[in-house]
C-alpha cells in the first residue's frame, strides 16, 4: 500500500476531532483476567463492547416502559 498524502492525514484528523471519541479502558492482569480473556478471544472489541453496551440501553428502555 503506498504513502497516504500529508492532505489525507489533515483531512482525517479533522473529521477525527470533530466527530470522533476515544475512550481508553484499562484491566488488571489478575483481578480481570476474565475480561481480559473474553475480550481476546472475540474479533473486534470496539464492536463486542458496542453492542453490549447497546443491548443494556435496550433493556433499560423496556424496564422504563413498564
């Protein structure tokens, strides 16, 4: 693949830092080798965290419709 233009790279950190957030998660070694384990051992961990989350705004919804 070759080089990516100095005006590419501009162009993608702008749209970075007017539409993208990154948020950094941290675990230890020991006490969440759990997480740690089921993490790695799916895909993508952007999207598996996604739709976790995603799924737990779901099930909030329906126990405030009740």
């Amino acid at each position: 693949m070759g080089k990516v233009s100095e005006a590419k790279l501009r162009a993608t950190k702008k749209y970075e830092k007017a539409n993208i957030r990154q948020i950094l998660l941290k675990f230890h070694k020991t006490h969440e080798a759990e997480i740690i384990e089921k993490l790695d051992s799916v895909p993508s961990k952007n999207n598996y965290i996604r739709q976790l989350i995603l799924q737990d705004l779901e099930r909030e919804k329906k126990e405030a419709n009740k």
